[in-house]
C-alpha cells in the first residue's frame, strides 16, 4: 500500500532545503520500494500568496488522511504587517491545534566531525545525548491575547490532561534511552508549572516510579545546558520554554540548520499524523542563496521515515549519509567558513553516500 506524505514547502529557505529532501525520499524511494506518494501544498505566506489565508482549506483536507507531513518553514518580511490570524506564523499554529499534534521531540546529539564546529569547548560536549519533548499545542501559544488601552496580554493555560499525555509519551521514551526525565517548569513563579509539577510526580509516581525524575526551573536548565548538556537525557518542557531550551541546544551541535524535529498526534506515530520539520525557520537573511543547511530537514525526513513510514533501515541508511558528508569535510556554510558548498551540492554527496551504501 502507498505512504501518502504531504510536503509543505514553505517560505525563504524552506521550499530551497524541501527541494533536496524530494530529491533524497526519490531515491530512497526507488532502492526500497517505499511507495511513497508525494503530494505539495501551501502553507505560511505562499498559501497568503496564493489563497489568502495561511492555512487553507485545500491544505487541511490533503493533510487529513496522510500518513506524515512534511514541512520546510514558514515566515518572512515579506509578510511583517500582518496581524494575529492573518500571519504566516499563524498557518503553523494552526496546523498542530487541528492535527492535535501535541509532542514535539527534538533529539539534540553531537557528531564527532562537528565537535571543533560548537561554539562551546570540545571536553563539554563529550557525550551530549539528549531528547527535548516539548508539549505544542497549549501554553502562551494558544491562549487568549488581547490589548487594553497601553497594556498587552498573553494568557497560559494547561489542563490536568494536556500535561499527563505528554508526561507519559516523555516517560515512555526515557524508557528506551539513559532511564532519565528533567521535567522542567518555573514552579517558583508560574501557577501552571506548579500544576506541571504536580502532575509530572502524580504520573511518575502511579505508573512509572523506575524511571530517574528531576525537576528543573528553566532558567537553571538554560544555565546547565551549556555548563553540563551531557547530564540531560529527556527533557521534558511546556511549549514556550521548549521553544527557546531548544534552540540554544542546537548550538550545542553547531547550527540551527542540523536539528530534525517531529510533532505527532498519538504516542506511537504510525497511529496517528504526524509533521516532520527542520527546527530552524525560514532563515531570510540567506533565502534564495542556494546556500542554506539542507541537514536538519533531511534528517526530519530521517524521522518520517522510521516513525511515519517504520521503515528504519532507510531512516538508518539517511542519517548515516549526512553524519558521512561532514566526517568528509562537506560542510555548508553555517558549520565552516572554508570551502563550504550549497545546498544541492551538500545533498549530491548524501545521495552519493546512499547510493554507494546499497
Ligand atoms: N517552524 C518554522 O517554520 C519557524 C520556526 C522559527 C522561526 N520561523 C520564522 O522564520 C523567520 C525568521 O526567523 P529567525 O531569523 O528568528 O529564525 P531562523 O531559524 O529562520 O534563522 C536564525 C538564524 O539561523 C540561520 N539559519 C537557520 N536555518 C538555517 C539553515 N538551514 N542553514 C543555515 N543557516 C540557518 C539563519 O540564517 C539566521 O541567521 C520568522 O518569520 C519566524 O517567524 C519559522
């Protein structure tokens, strides 16, 4: 039976790193029979572009009964004035209230090749291993916003439920790795992480006392990820902290442009949709160079892949192509100053890796 993937490509840089992930899943594809049946639609301010609306109709109804998604990234300039419902940022939103795609996961390793690359010192970074589970559809995100006279406001809001499924997806998933949860809130400050707390010890408590629990304030987890990241396993966080924890633990890999992430619907994904996204944005200030980091979104194709499609020896085989190119020196751009190649000329030598593997 076909895979049905539907591909968004996005804005800036998103449809230029889309573009080579279409050429791999093509190959991928053809050496292992995947019968994977790719369709495009718009989303962020193409769909603006082209229909008016940041999410259109057209687009939900394709994604309905697909069985992944996958997205380049969305927003720009272009796009500023916009307010509130009318904005790129908007249609993404949109995306994972309506495909109730509440677990994000970020898996944040380091290669060997890209050690000297990090920002932070080598001895640091010996055995950075870890999984941020960020709940995405509630929070700061999604609650009410409004403005009253010269002051703005942006409501938080978690319920008992939002917080206890992704607990246990978070625990589950420690399970199968180091056995390790740092549950992180602002339980000094926040109603909502004192709920978090809360109902994080109730589930460890009752259903899984064997795995290893922390609780964390973020502004100690943002300190301790550079102090020492090889003491995290799973992070376990609330939409907004997610958002920012994980992007400053992608420089513990070197880039933006190398983090893969999933959102999925349902604790196992072949169950239920599920999107695979680069971490990074639509990166304006390098759009329409050629030059963007085509690996995070090759690497999302990694985890569509083995947890949309269960097909791990071709998740494996991708993976171990872009860990390839840079243990060859390939490098784009964001990761070396010297000899850096483009985007397509990056993803020739992944393919080259592929097709040399089989
Ligand atoms: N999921 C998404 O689609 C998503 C996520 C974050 C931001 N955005 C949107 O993207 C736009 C730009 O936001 P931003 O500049 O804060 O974040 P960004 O992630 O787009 O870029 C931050 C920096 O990282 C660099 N970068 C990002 N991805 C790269 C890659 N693959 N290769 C090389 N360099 C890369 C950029 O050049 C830039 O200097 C905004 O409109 C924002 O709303 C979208």
């Amino acid at each position: 039976m076909s895979k049905k993937v539907i591909g968004l490509p996005g804005d800036g840089i998103g449809p230029e790193v889309y573009a080579q992930a279409v050429r791999v899943l093509k190959q991928l594809d053809e050496q292992f029979n995947l019968n994977i049946d790719l369709h495009e639609h718009q989303i962020g301010g193409a769909a603006i572009d082209l229909h008016g609306n940041p999410l259109p109709q057209e687009t939900i109804d394709a994604c309905r009964d697909a069985d992944a998604i996958l997205l380049g990234a969305i927003g720009g300039p272009k796009w500023e004035g916009l307010q509130g419902a009318d904005r790129p940022e908007a249609g993404l939103l949109k995306i994972r209230k309506t495909f109730n795609l509440y677990a994000n996961l970020r898996p944040v390793s380091l290669q060997e090749s890209l050690s000297e690359l990090s920002p932070l010192k080598k001895d640091r970074l010996v055995g950075v291993d870890m999984l941020i589970v960020r709940e995405l559809t509630g929070g700061l995100y999604f609650g009410k916003k409004f403005r009253e006279g010269d002051s703005a406001t942006d409501t938080c809001t978690y319920s008992v439920s939002e917080i206890e499924r992704i607990t246990r997806l978070a625990f589950s998933i420690a399970k199968g790795r180091r056995n390790k949860v740092s549950s992180v809130d602002k339980a000094n400050v926040m109603e909502t992480s004192r709920l978090w707390r809360e109902t994080v010890n109730r589930i460890h408590t009752q259903e899984f006392p064997e795995v290893d629990l922390e609780h964390v304030l973020v502004d100690a987890c943002a300190m301790h990820l550079i102090s020492k990241p090889s003491a995290f396993d799973v992070i376990l966080t609330e939409n907004l902290f997610g958002d920012i924890l994980s992007d400053e633990a992608s420089m513990l890999s070197g880039s933006l442009g190398v983090l893969p992430s999933a959102s999925l619907s349902k604790q196992d994904p072949s169950q239920g949709i599920a999107l695979y996204e680069p971490i990074h944005g639509s990166a304006p200030d390098i759009a329409g160079q050629g030059i963007a980091n085509p690996a995070a979104m090759l690497l999302s194709v990694a985890m569509m892949l083995r947890h949309s499609l269960q097909h791990e020896e071709s998740a494996a085989l991708l993976e171990k192509a872009v860990f390839d190119s840079w243990n060859a020196g390939v490098f784009t751009a964001d990761l070396s100053n010297e000899n850096s190649v483009g985007s397509k000329a990056f993803t020739d030598s992944v393919l080259s890796n592929i097709s040399r593997s089989v």
